[in-house]
C-alpha cells in the first residue's frame, strides 16, 4: 500500500512540472500585463520603468529558473496585481470557495439522488421522461444565465434573497443552487444508469423472489449498491466545483478562488496565474490521490494492477 | 415533528438573512463597482484610474479638484504660485490639517510623499513623468513647499491634481516611517473625509466618515462601503434591491436603469472615443487612399454621430470637441472649438461620396479598422462596429478586426507593424490639461507619433512638434493660449485622430438609499464625491 501511495506521489509531481511549464509558457504568450497597467498615454520610458519594477525585464529564461527555483522552496511569486504573496492571495480566497462547495455538494445529492432512484424505478414512464428533462435542461442552462434568473426571481421580484455577496445563510442559496444545478444532470444520470444497473442484478431478483417489498428492494438493496460510483465520482466532483466555480461566482460577487483565476488571466498577473493553476491542480491531485487510495483499500486488485 | 422544526430554523435563519442583507443600514453608503483595480492600499503600488475610487476617499491630494466645473481647484494647498523664473513652484498648504492618527499634515509631508512616489519601487502610472519634471523638493517651513522643476513647466501643479493624475497624493511621513510599508499598506492612515477600516481582498474596502468637519465636505454617512460586484447585472439588482446605493454601469444598462425606477447619474467629459490612422507618413504607404487628407475628411463625414450618442449610448454622450479636448479644458478656446465641432464633425455622406471621388475613389477602397475597447468601456467596440457600418455605406470595405485591449496595446508600441496604414479605435480620458496626449499622439517623440517619427518627421509633424514645445513650456498665457489652439488646428485639420462622441461615466442610483448628487465633470470615479453624497431625505430626488 506504501508503496502504491509512493508511487501516486511521485507520478503527481511529474504532472505539477510539466503543468508548472506548460502555465508558465501559455500565461505568456496572452501578453505583457505591463500593457494592462500603463496608461494609455505612458512612455516608452515608463514601461520600460514597469517592466523593471515588475522584474519582467529578464530573459524569459532567466524568469522560468527564478520561477522553478522559488517553486521548490513554496515561494510562487509576487502577485502583479495586487503587490502580495500569490500563495497568500490564493489562501486568503479559498476558504471563500470552501464554503460553497460542500453545499453545493450536498444541494445537488438531495435533489440528484432521489430524481435518479425515480427515473430508473419509473423507466420509460412519464416520471422518467420529466426526470431527463432536468437534466437535459441543467446541462444545457448555462451557470451564468441561471445565476441571473434567480437574482431576478428571488431578490428582486421577490425580495426574498440578498442578489450577491458573502454574508449570513441567504446569502448561500442562490449561489448554492446555482453551481448545484450544474452538478444535478450528471450526477442524477449517473444514479439512474447505476440503479438500473442494479435492478437488473441476481441478487435484487432473488430479494423479489423472497418477497421482499418494493420499498425495501429499492432502499436497502439496490440503492446502496448502485451509490458506489456516485461516491467514487464525489472527489471529481469536489475538484469541479473548487476549480470551476468562476462564473457562479462572479455573477454573485464571491471572492472564491474560482473569480480569482478570472482575474489573473484578465490581468495576465503572471505569477497569481501560476500559484492559483497550479494550487488547485495539488488540491485536485490530492483529492484524487485520496480517492484512488480509498479505493485501493475498498478493493486490493486495485493496488496490485 | 423534526422535519418541520429544521425547515422553521432555516427559513428564520434565511429571513432573519435576508432582513440583514436588505436593510443594510442606512448609515452605510454602499457603492458597488465592476473594479476595485489593484485594491492596494498605497499610491505607489497601482497604477491606473480605480484606485480614484478607493483611494480618494481616505487621501487628499496637493491639488484639488474644481468641483463644479471640473479642473483643478485648491487641495492640501490652498494656493501656488509660480517663480518670477518660472522653475519652481511653492505651495501654500491649508492650515490645521490633520492625518487620521492624529498627526499634523505638514510641507515634510508633502516632500516626502512627492519624493515617495518618484521613487524606483513606485509603479504609478505618473511617475515616471513626476520624475522627469522635479528637480529637486524644498521643505521652506511647516506650511510651505517649493518643488524645482527642470526647465519651466507651465501645467506642473495641474498635474498634482486628481483632475489630471493621481501622484499628488499626499502620505503621512511619520507614520510610514514608524510601521513600515507593510504596516502602512495593513492599516493605512489618509487626511482625507473618510478614516480607513477594513479591506478585503476580491470583495470590499470599508472606510468610516471622521468625526471633525473637513475642507472637501463633510460626508452625510457614517460609513463608505466600496463592492467589488464584476457582474453589471448583480449590481443593478443590488441597487434595484437597496442592497447598495449606488453602482457603475455601462450605457447598455441605461434603459434598464430607467425601467427597474432607479436614477441615473452621469458625469460628463470623462473620455473621448476616438479613431485614429497610424503610420501613414512612412514610405511603405504612400500609396494608401488613407494618405490623402480629402480621404480622411470623407470617412468622418461618413459618420452619423447623433446616431450614436442616441442608439449606442442611450443619448448619454455629448457631440465631441476636436481631440482631446473637453468643455472644462484649460489653455484652449472652447467657444471657437464648439462651433467647429458642429460644423466639421457633422454627418454628410453626399459630401464624403464627393470626396472620395476628387480623391479618386468614387467606388471606394478597402481598408483595416482595428477594433478595441479600454478596460471598463466595452461599448467602444459597439461605436467602433457603428462606425465602420457608416463606411461601408459610402463604400469603403472595411477589414474589421475587433480584438482584446491586452493584445491590442502592445501593437501600438515600437514599430507598430501591424497598424501602419490601418485605423483603430482609440480614447482619450477626460483631463482639463490636454498636453500629455499631445505628447503622446501627435509628437515625433510620442509613443504612437501618428504625424512622423525622429526618423522620418514631415512638416505637419515639425509644426506639432514646435507647437507642443510651446504648449508645454511657453509662460506667457496668450502665447500658450495661442500654441494650444494651433495644436488642436493641427490635429483637426489632418483628421489623423478624429473624435467620434465625447463619453461620461454613468452611474445607477437607488433613491431611496442616496439623495441627488452631482458628480465632478470628467472624473468618473466618485473617490472625491463620497462625502458630498446626501442622505435621500436631505435632498430628494425630483
């Protein structure tokens, strides 16, 4: 099992090297944030001053040995923008996005569970029929579009919710429904094809057999069964929502890390780019370092592979 | 029973929410913003305009603003004068200013914030000019500070004014000495209306009113929140909702501001949109239709200005002046400019389709128009995408490639490759004194240099050259007045750089949380305008 972990461990670093170079080229080749800073009427003199200031003056070379050299010792540079720490800038917003994502989780589970038990018990039926139509529709609903409708609804026709912002518990709701509903349609298809799955296996005929209820077949026996790769796929979703969280919130004004990378590649804040890409690929790989590690435990052949 | 007993402690619990959220007190002057730019809390660490919006409000500035007409007005000095020699400058500070940590606001002060900000590890976006200008800084007494310029520099105190740029912030010497830039930057300390409290990174910086009457007025709240909210739709719902007074808009929000019974406050002269021809002295286009003047005359009068202020912009925008110039502008003659404006910037399609055609054109040409808009004036590429359909109309073929500011600026530096002989959409901002764009426009030492280059400098060129020299260092008022207006002849007559409206910032108001304010021409940003901000009651809405 060490082993296997060792191993894991290792591979994750030969992925955050090759990602660290492939950020650090790609940031840029967008452009110099130096443009982005300069007024519009600066002097060549003046960026030229910039550009020193920022230490973007060196060779490109010479700032990639800076930037893997300071890498190693946890050091990811100084934010363009906001002159701090990227690392301290990046921690300083992800407890933000660390809040919305475990209710956004536990949102799409309550309403994704019961539509997919639903729509495999009621295969073909109507039931069904509606069922994927809400997934089809929270495929296809983009984040930002459903964010607007409901501050619209819910804050302004109704008064009922605050329209953005961190805050008390209301504050939750609508960003919380929000990136839910984009984690619904998946997760609920993903219920119905497991159950389904299930349903058709020897050990629920044979509950039937003995004359089990319907109720108790579907809850006891098959649910369980069929939740294993829903909970399999909770770490991916999870790494989802952390890094894919931007639109949500930027539509409601969250300072998460997700409106953070925005930021950086608006601003081409070089380092704040590299620190936040490649923070939440080691949040992403140690999810799934945890994940593939329970699963090991769960099922040796894994680990023997 | 527990079900309903969970749903009743979550409902109160988001009542209870919502009551908190939506009655964010009335105390508490909420502005909501679509940027917060680099949210430091230290003149010399940002470098472009958002720090108005938040570093105003706590700093005062050597010179101030004219607030009703816009321009510069007194600041932390009350007056300056100018040296018989006209190489230095001496400022007569205000009496029995105080920073917030109670602290005398004093000449050492100002010495030291000038020579701060000048300083290698200053990256605002005027410094290097600051640098180039000041000789040396000289502490005369408490009150009074001399700043020798090099040469003479007849607009060197204009530029100390928020109105032109932000680099006479005046920082407390004292207290940066005592807990570093990191404490200061942590808790920073202003003379300012508002006192600093609380700053949160990506979301909001709080500041609280202070106690005593101050020189720039005497804020009505007891508390300024700035929000960051980058979504314009979230702030409109936070104003329509009262969950902020008053927020940024764009002019596509107009006509929703006007339907959701929110007010609008707009504030004039904040920048020109502007189009420009670039490189078109330079040999290796000296065959372009664009080189001829009677060309360049056509396709402005192919534009339907009026069309564009009242459908692009909800008739929120002004008919231009020539470029750079604004109704509040100083050293030029406004009334004279007015009327050529009228005249010269009018739609006459008839008149450019004749124009082509002397040139040689009569079924028109092909041409490149490189389409772009500044950080925070997106609607620039809907006015850049009017334009070019006004060209097509008198048969121009226009090329046009709209592409983001962070590709497009560098485009602009150095050997301008890509745009030699093409057009582009461009902007001035709203400034009283115009001579930094002349500068970086029209002159041969300018970074875009649209009349010619030190290299290669035609005569338009050498004449704006002349005449910029004269703008800048000429002390005789009639003479500069003189200089001025045939910078602007210049300019105008070459329709090089043509205007197209003259923009505002706009603002949505929610009346029942701000009272009826009005804004200072040509700074968008309401840093400077917090504290005369009234309460709805105090003066209401018409």
């Amino acid at each position: 099992m060490q082993r296997y972990i060792v191993r894991r461990v290792l591979q994750g670093v030969v992925v955050l090297f090759v990602l660290a170079l492939v950020v650090f080229a790609l940031a840029r080749v967008t452009g110099n944030p130096a443009d982005l800073l300069l007024a519009e009427d600066a002097t060549a003199e003046d960026r030229a001053h910039l550009l020193k200031a920022l230490g973007l003056d060196r060779p490109v070379h010479e700032q990639l040995v800076l930037f893997i050299r300071g890498a190693l010792h946890g050091d990811l540079g100084q934010s363009i923008r906001y002159r701090k720490p990227a690392v301290e800038v990046f921690f300083d917003r992800l407890p933000n996005t660390l809040t919305l994502v475990p209710l956004a989780l536990a949102a799409a589970i309550v309403v994704s569970i019961p539509l997919g038990l639903l729509a495999a018990v009621y295969r073909g039926t109507f039931i069904d029929r509606v069922c994927g139509t809400i997934a089809v529709l929270g495929i296809a609903t983009p984040s930002f579009w459903l964010g607007i409708v409901l501050i619209y609804v819910f804050s302004i026709q109704l008064g009922w919710l605050p329209s953005a912002r961190m805050g008390g518990p209301s504050h939750y709701v609508l960003p919380v429904i929000t990136l839910a509903a984009f984690l619904v349609a998946g997760m609920m298809r993903l219920v119905r094809s497991s159950v389904l799955e299930v349903l058709e296996s020897e050990f629920v005929k044979l509950a039937r057999i003995k004359g089990l209820s319907q109720t108790v077949v579907i809850w006891k026996h098959c649910l369980r069964n069929a939740l294993i790769p829903v909970v399999t796929l909770f770490g991916v979703f999870f790494a989802l929502l952390v890094t894919g969280a931007i639109v949500t919130e930027t539509v409601f004004a969250w300072p998460g890390v997700g409106r953070l990378t925005y930021e950086a590649v608006i601003f081409r804040d070089y380092p704040l780019l590299q620190a936040v890409i490649l923070l939440k690929a080691i949040i992403v790989l140690g999810v799934n370092l945890a994940v593939d590690v329970l699963y090991a435990y769960l099922d040796p052949r894994v680990r023997y592979a | 029973m527990r079900i309903p007993l969970a749903l009743l402690v979550t409902l109160s619990l988001l009542v209870g929410g919502v009551a908190l959220a939506i009655a964010a007190d009335r105390d508490t002057l909420i502005i909501a913003l679509d940027t917060l730019g680099a949210q430091v809390m230290d003149p010399i660490a940002d470098t472009r305009a958002p720090h108005a919006h938040y570093h105003a409000p706590l700093w005062d500035s050597l010179v101030g603003f004219d607030f009703e007409k816009g321009g510069v007005g007194p600041g932390v000095a009350e007056r300056w004068t100018l040296a018989p020699d006209g190489k230095s400058w001496t400022f007569y500070l205000r009496k029995g200013q105080r920073f917030h940590n109670g602290d005398p606001l004093t000449a050492h002060d100002v010495k030291f914030s000038l020579e701060r900000i000048m300083s290698p590890e200053s990256i605002s976006s005027g410094a290097a000019a600051l640098r180039r200008a000041v000789d040396r800084i000289e502490v005369v007494d408490d009150l009074t500070v001399r700043v020798h310029t090099e040469g003479v520099i007849p607009h060197f105190a204009a530029s100390l004014s928020r109105a032109v740029f932000m680099e006479g912030t005046v920082v407390p010497k004292k207290y940066i000495e005592t807990v570093g830039v990191k404490g200061f930057r942590e808790k920073p300390v202003g003379s300012g209306p508002w006192k600093f409290v609380r700053n949160v990174a990506g979301d909001r910086i709080e500041f609280e009113a202070v106690d005593s009457p101050h020189w720039r007025g005497t804020p009505q709240f007891k508390r300024l929140t700035l929000l960051l909210v980058p979504e314009q739709s979230t702030r409109l719902a936070m104003v329509r909702t009262g969950e902020a007074g008053i927020a940024s808009i764009g002019p596509e929000a107009i006509k929703e501001v006007r339907s959701g019974g929110m007010k609008i406050v707009t504030v004039p002269g904040t920048m020109q949109a502007i189009y420009q021809f670039w490189g078109l002295y330079r040999p290796e286009v000296k065959n372009s239709p664009l080189t001829d003047v009677r060309v360049r005359e056509a396709l402005s009068l192919a534009i339907d200005r009026q069309q564009i202020i009242d459908h692009v912009m909800a008739k929120e925008a002004r008919w231009p002046l020539p470029f750079t110039m604004y109704r509040y502008s100083i050293d030029v003659d406004v009334p004279r400019w007015e009327t050529w404006a009228k005249t010269a910037l009018r739609y006459d399609p008839a008149r450019a389709r004749k124009l082509l055609a002397e040139a040689g054109y009569p079924t028109g040409f092909p041409m490149t128009f490189w389409n772009t808009a500044l950080p925070g004036t997106p609607f620039m590429v809907q006015i850049g995408e009017a334009v070019a359909g006004f060209w097509e109309k008198i048969g121009v073929k226009v090329d046009m490639k709209t592409v983001e500011w962070g590709v497009f600026d560098p485009m602009g530096r150095g050997e301008q490759k890509g745009l030699v002989g093409t057009a582009t959409m461009f902007r001035t901002v709203g400034r009283p004194e115009p001579s930094p764009r002349y500068s970086t426009t029209l002159t041969s030492k300018g970074p875009q240099h649209l009349f010619g280059d030190p290299a290669n400098c035609p005569a338009l060129c050498q004449e704006a050259d002349k005449a910029y020299d004269a703008v800048v260092s000429e002390r005789d008022d009639a003479k500069r007045l003189a200089a001025s207006n045939r910078m602007i002849e210049l300019g105008a007559n070459s329709w090089v750089v043509v205007p197209i409206i003259e923009g505002m910032g706009y603002w949505a108001v929610n009346p029942q949380r701000v009272g009826q304010f009005k804004p200072i021409p040509g700074r968008h940003e309401l840093g400077d305008v917090a504290e005369r901000i009234p309460r709805p009651d105090q003066r209401p809405w018409p």
